[in-house]
C-alpha cells in the first residue's frame, strides 16, 4: 500500500474522533486535509490522466472548508463546491463510457430517476429555506451515482456511499435526528471519496484497439459484473475502460440539505 494512503487512514480516523467527540480544532485540522491527500494519490498513481477527478478533488477541498465555517453564506456556497465536484466526477465517468452503458440498461437509469424524485418529495417539503438548493444538488448526485455503478463495483460503491452520506444529512436537515448520526456521514464520505479516486487510479488508460484489430496496452475489458458487457452484446465493444474493478468496500456518499447547523461534514 502506498504510503499516501497510510497518511489519509490516519488523517481520517483522527477526523472520526473529532467529530465524534466534537472536538473542533480537530475537524480544522483533519478536514481539510482529506480530499488533498487523496488527490496526491490519484496523482502519484495517475499523474494527468485524471484531471476532471483531480478538480472534483479541489471543488471538494474548497468545500469541506467552507462547511466548517458557520453562516447560511458559508453552507450555501460549499453546496456549490460540492456540486462542482459532482459536475466533475460525472464528467470523468461519462468520459470513460457511462452514458453508453447507462443507455443500455435504460432500467437502471429509470430507476435513479424515481429515487431522485422520491429523495426531493421527502425532504423538500421539510428543508425550508434549502428547498432551492436541494433539487439540483440532488439531481447531480444522484447522476454522479449512476454513472459510478456503470464503471465496476469499486466506482459503484463509491457512489452508493456518497449518496448515502448526503442522504443522511439530508435527514438532519429535515429534523431526523439520531446518536452517530454525524459520525457516520462523515465515515460513509470518506470512504465513498478514497472508493472514488482507486477506482480511477486502478483504471487503464483509455486507448484505442492497434490498427491490426488487438487491443493496445492498457486497453482492457471491463470487469464483468461490474456494469461492463460480459460478452451478452449489451455495450458496444470498443467503449472507453471500467473506472474501477471489484472490491466492495463499504462507506460515505455528500451532501445536499443540510442548514448551516451541525452536520457532521459542516462542523458543529
């Protein structure tokens, strides 16, 4: 295991404790540090090849700070920032073949389509003033996650877990309270982040098949199973590599609704 990513264990776990036992100078001094470290990573292990990811990465930073500060301006605008981050990890995926692969399993496509009106119909009614903020957060979000299941199950439980990160503080803002409740949005993001970014670091480069017909280096098939084709005629042949391959792991995935308040991710 790189050493970078012993760095980002330790710096994540000492976040956990922070929120976790509310210590403030804690979070300042952990939080901020999580989407950096894992974008040395992702640079370190991918260099260029994965510039829209590296500026979700930034967008992400920016916002992290920006939900540790107090104030309706603070929140609202690390929503954009986190937003940003959605823009661009969607357009790293779709870069890499999700649109087509989403356009072959038109149920699946379906199916996040009512699970972004079905997130809006519970918590919009209840969110008050982020009641603007929150449809179009989520309709990124939930983009971000369907285009991360069509790019193998690492990418996929990545943005499983982000979604599920934001849906939790989504239920803080509607009132839903529960002990853990922070811990475990803060948990469920940073291991939806770490899930994200190896996905992309353990993804082939995308190239073209040589002009003899055999796939070039570092032209490989996508993992079956894992939302590639398995040889079922699904896909076109010659689309862009899965992101990621196949280890679930479990935790974390944004935010959307909270009030400047206390979630986990904006600080207490």
């Amino acid at each position: 295991m790189p050493l970078v990513l012993f760095v980002f264990a330790g710096i994540a776990s000492l976040n956990l404790v922070g929120v976790t036992l509310q210590l403030d100078l804690l979070e300042w001094l952990t939080k901020p540090l999580l989407a950096p470290v894992l974008a040395l990573y992702l640079w370190q292990s991918a260099h260029r090849r994965h510039a829209a990811v590296l500026a979700g990465l930034a967008f992400a930073t920016a916002g992290d700070v920006f939900l540790l500060l107090p104030g309706e301006g603070a929140f609202f605008t690390g929503i954009a920032c986190f937003l940003g981050t959605q823009l661009c990890y969607i357009t790293a995926f779709v870069r890499r073949g999700a649109g087509a692969r989403l356009r072959a399993r038109p149920l699946l496509g379906a199916g996040f389509l009512v699970a972004w009106a079905a997130i809006n119909a519970a918590l919009l009614p209840r969110v008050g003033p982020l009641a603007w903020a929150v449809a179009p957060y989520s309709a990124a979000l939930v983009t971000m996650t369907a285009t991360a299941c069509v790019m193998g199950r690492t990418a996929a439980w990545g943005g499983v877990l982000f979604l599920g990160s934001d849906l939790l503080i989504g239920l803080g803002a509607a009132g839903a309270e529960f002990t853990g409740r922070q811990t475990l949005v803060m948990a469920t993001y940073v291991v939806a982040q770490f899930l994200l970014v190896h996905a992309c670091v353990r993804a082939p480069a995308v190239q073209g098949p040589d002009p003899g017909g055999q796939p070039s280096p570092g032209h490989t098939a996508p993992e079956a199973g894992a939302g590639g084709d398995t040889g079922t005629g699904r896909l076109p042949e010659r689309r862009a590599p899965v992101e990621g391959e196949g280890h679930p792991a479990g935790h974390r995935a944004d935010q959307a609704c909270q009030a400047g308040e206390g979630s986990a991710r904006s600080g207490s």
